[in-house]
DNA sequence: GTCTATAGGTGGATAGAC
DNA sequence: GTCTATCCACCTATAGAC
C-alpha cells in the first residue's frame, strides 16, 4: 500500500478527472481514500495546495504535447505541429485544458514579458519557432511574440469553442474545421489589395 | 413602488453585474429587496428561471453592439467594425460577456446551423458581411461561414484571454494589441510561397 | 497521524400557516 | 402572495482527544 499522501493524490487526480475541478472535495477524496477528511489536512495545507499538484500535472502533459509536435520540418511546419499539438492535447486531455486555459485562475502569466521567459517552455517554444520562421523568410517580418500570440489565441479561441459545445460532440468534424482555420490565419482571409498611393 | 417582480429582477441583475453570475443567489436577492426568499418563486419558477432574464439581457445588448457596428463602407471595413463592435461589448460588459462567452452554458447554438438560422442575428451578421466581401472580391473565396468562424474563433480567443488576466488590466493596451493581431489576421501571418508543382 | 466532534458557512427549494 | 419554519445537500477547516 503506497503512503497516504500519494493515495490522497491519486484520488484527488481521479476525481478531478472525472467530474472536473468542481468534483474535487476533501470529503469526496477522504472518503474514496477511507480516512477522516481532517486526515488529508496532515499532508497538504489546504485544497489549493492539493489543487496546484493537479494544475502542475496538467501543464506537464501540456508540455509534453508540445515538446513532441515541435520536432521536425521546417520553422512553418513547426508552427503548424503545435497548432496540432496544442489541439491534440485539448482533445486527449479535455479535463486539464479547461482547468489550465479556461477556468479563470490566479497568477496567470502575462504576455508578453512573463510568458516569454526562457522557463514558460510552452509559449517561448512557439515564439523561437516563429522567429525562426521569419528569418527563414517564411512568415511576415514582424515582433515574433505578437505573432505567436494570435495564432496562441486563434488555437485558444477555437479550441475553447469546441469545448464549450459549440461544433458538437465529433472530435474528428472539429479537428478538420480546426486545421482549415488555422490555414486560413496562415494564408490570410483577405485578397492582398492593390499598391495604393 | 414598482411590482415585486420588477425589484426582483432589478435587484438580482444588480448581484450579478457587481458580482457574476455565482454572486446571485436566492438569498441574496431576497435580503436586499426585502422579501423572503420564498416570494421570489411566486414570480419565477427557479433560478434559472431567472438567470434566463439576465442571458437574454446580455444577448440583447451584444446584438446592439453589433447592429451599430455594422453600419457604414465597404463589407470589409463592416467586418473590420463587427471585430471592433465584438471588443467594445467584451470591456464595456465583461459580466455579460462571461457569462455568454466564458462560463459554460447548455442549449448553445452549434456551427454552422443552428447559429447561421436568420434569427441568431449576431453570427448571420457577421456571415453576412463576410458572404459580401467575397463576392466584392475583397475576401478570398470560400464559404463564408467557414470564414465567419475564423474571424469568431479569433477575437473570442482574444478577448477571453484579456478577461482572463493576461493581457494586465489596461484597456487600451489591449485593444491596440487586438486590432493588430485582428489585421495579421486578414493579411495572413505566412509569406506567400512560390508556386509548388 | 488519525480520529471524533464541531464550528461555521454556502446554497436551492418546499409545506403549510396566514 | 408572502411569511416562518424547515429540509436537504453541500462545503472548508480547526480543536483536542487518542
């Protein structure tokens, strides 16, 4: 039998993934562990501090995700494996996306300073793959942290879309919807105008 | 002295726009209009009952936002102007724009066909203008409501992510920092590529 | 370290008297 | 129509015995 500050865990981490963050309770988990509620107080200093574990769970995989769509092609292909990473673990891992993305948290970090800090691995990660890409020629010249921000919230906007019901239950009907919006940011939805004086 | 319906919902709208949505309760309500908590279900049958007034207010006020929007030039300026009108909603009512946009909600209307039905007016709205500017030419040919989508996925990320703190607390920093994101967003991030065989 | 007992709080909703 | 009295279901967290 693992100690118990590893089985308060476990079941915390199963209940968050079933019922979502609102599922999780000391009664809830003291209970499914078979001790005292007051128990758990012996090894976490209150929710919060069972919650942050979960949270840090959540943005490991999330890195993970990332880590792994990032890993060959050119710059613009590398853009295009975390628009898919960042999809695919929303998908995978639906329970963590909403508790990490749109369940309002504190401490959020903030663009651009904070966020691009060398330790945010997951969004400094898209923004060296976007300036690659513009000295590579293949993305307009530009701040490469303002650029990876609207593909970070065009990703966001849609992926929290399909999250809160908005294209139905189909994961495959979204992740085609998905990848044509995506090209769309990428190619533009505007005819370049005419050189006007 | 208005009816007590009237003061009921004056006073839980009150609740709601200082505190959101989870700072309306039954008791609430009653204490400061000076009822019992009861009396308030001979004037509606629950609370979402209730809350159902507030989502229609909020529904309404976005629709105005987008209606005054809409109003002048070409239909690429006119979707410029509903991206714009989109925002002005988001800071001038971010309780009603949580609670329609953030906080998850049943009976919500899918993509594409329950949200392009003529009477979902804020989304016709906008496929509407996208619809004119392809055939002006002025937008790249596709279906417009795939394009609509894209714009909506992308000033929703946009704005969430400000509601959600990570753009810090300025206003006009932030709707500096939309209306470029919304113009990479036309243009397109990508240089155009050769032409590939 | 774990327990019982308990403090102290939130909330929605109903029965039946007036 | 409105009241009081209640029921019910939750929750976090602490004190102090063992």
């Amino acid at each position: 039998m693992p100690p118990l500050k590893t089985r308060i865990a476990a079941t915390a981490r199963r209940l968050f993934l079933d019922q979502g963050v609102d599922g999780v309770s000391m009664r809830k988990i003291a209970g499914q562990v078979g001790v005292s509620a007051t128990a758990i107080y012996r090894h976490y200093r209150d929710k919060d501090d069972l919650l942050d574990e979960i949270t840090e769970d959540g943005f490991s995989i999330f890195r993970d995700y990332l880590t792994r769509a990032v890993s060959s092609g050119r710059a613009a292909e590398r853009v295009r494996g975390l628009a898919r990473g960042y999809l695919d673990f929303a998908l995978d891992h639906p329970r963590y996306y909403d508790f990490i993305f749109i369940i309002p948290r504190h401490n959020v970090r903030r663009f651009p300073d904070e966020m691009a800090r060398r330790d945010d691995l997951s969004f400094h990660l898209l923004v060296e793959q976007v300036r690659q890409a513009m000295s590579e020629g293949a993305f307009v010249a530009g701040d490469p942290s303002e650029t990876a921000l609207t593909i970070w919230a065009h990703v966001h906007g849609l992926t929290s879309l399909h999250r809160a019901g908005r294209f139905g239950a189909n994961n495959d009907t979204f992740r085609a919807l998905y990848n044509r919006s995506v090209e769309r940011l990428f190619t533009g939805i505007e005819v370049p105008g005419e050189v006007n004086p």
